[in-house]
C-alpha cells in the first residue's frame, strides 16, 4: 500500500472532520488496500460485512436482487473517498440485503468496523469524524428517498447527470434506468425527450 493513497484518504477525511497529523499517523496503520477486477464483488448479499471501505479509484454499484432474479441499483461508488458497507450489517452483524458489484479497475482502502469504533473511543477527532460520516449517510439517505417522492423520472435523470457527470458516460443505461427505478425504454424516450440522443 502506497503512502500516497493513505495520505490522499487523509485528505477526503480531513474534508469531512479535522483529523490532525498525529492521530492520522496513529490510525493509518489500521488500514489495509484491496484491488479488484471488473464483475468481481467487494460483497455479495447474504455476507457479513466486517469492515468499512473507502474508494481510492474505479468504480462500483450497489444492488438488490429480488427472487425473481431482478436486480434494482441502490447507489454507485465513484468519488474518491466513497464509503462501501452495508450499515445493518456491520452494526447488527447479519446478513447484507445488497451486494456491491466492481465496475472497473478498483482500489480501496479497509478498517474493521471494530477498529473504526475503537478508534473513536481513543480518539475525540476520529469520534467526530464518525459522527459526520452518518450525518452524511443519512442525508444522502432522505435526499434519495424525496426524489423518489417529489420528483418525476425526467427530474431524477436531470439530477442523476449533475451528481454523477463523471461516470454517466461510462455506465451502461440500463444499470441508470435501474437506479432511476424506470424501464430502459422509458430512460431512452427521457434522453429523446433532452436531446442527448
């Protein structure tokens, strides 16, 4: 693991809480880096997650797979420092309801969940951190969930292209249909609708 990733996380942290360079020093060697391919999982539903993973590069999705056999994307890891776990999982210790499916070359940073806690217990900034990374989650959680509510589909794919204009190139329509919660055909009648196609 290269110290320019353990400092490049640092920095996405720091963004979120200040965390001074001594307690960082004191909790980066409980860090460790995964590098997976495309169509591996960092994941499946049914595991028990143990850890919290930050993104360092590449790209991945988060989705549930009904009996059926139908798969519904619940979010897509792309910025740097991006949080992947399942929350009920690591807390509760059962089963996650979703898997997280690699897209592309991916890299990311680990910490137990126990250690991630522990650390908060030792150390104030790190407890603070913790505190701001659920705020975030929870946000993002209720933001997700008004669009659901508040906006039409053209509205959510207008929404979609601002927040993940990165990536909207690269990922295949029918995996942003799904996470819209429309067909793909009612996606291609949307981009017709916009003139982006």
């Amino acid at each position: 693991m290269s110290n320019k990733q353990l400092e490049k996380l640092h920095s996405v942290l720091n963004d979120i809480s200040p965390i001074s360079n001594e307690t960082w020093n004191r909790v980066k060697p409980f860090f460790h880096l995964h590098r997976l391919k495309e169509g591996e999982y960092l994941f499946n539903v049914g595991d028990i997650v143990k850890d919290f993973f930050f993104l360092s590069s590449g790209l991945a999705r988060y989705y549930y797979l009904t009996e059926e056999g139908k798969e519904f994307n619940k979010s897509f890891a792309v910025k740097e420092g991006h949080l992947l776990s399942s929350i009920s999982s690591v807390v509760k210790d059962e089963p996650s309801p979703f898997s997280v499916e690699i897209l592309s070359p991916f890299e990311c940073l680990s910490i137990s969940y126990k250690d991630f806690l522990a650390l908060g217990d030792k150390y104030q900034e790190w407890n603070h951190l913790t505190i701001r990374i659920y705020e975030a989650l929870v946000i993002k959680k209720e933001c997700r969930e008004a669009d659901f509510l508040l906006l039409n589909a053209t509205q959510r794919y207008e929404k979609f292209l601002k927040e993940y204009a990165e990536v909207v190139d690269v990922l295949p329509n029918y995996h942003i249909a799904s996470y819209l919660g429309i067909t793909e055909v009612g996606l291609s009648r949307i981009r017709r609708t916009l003139g982006l196609t």
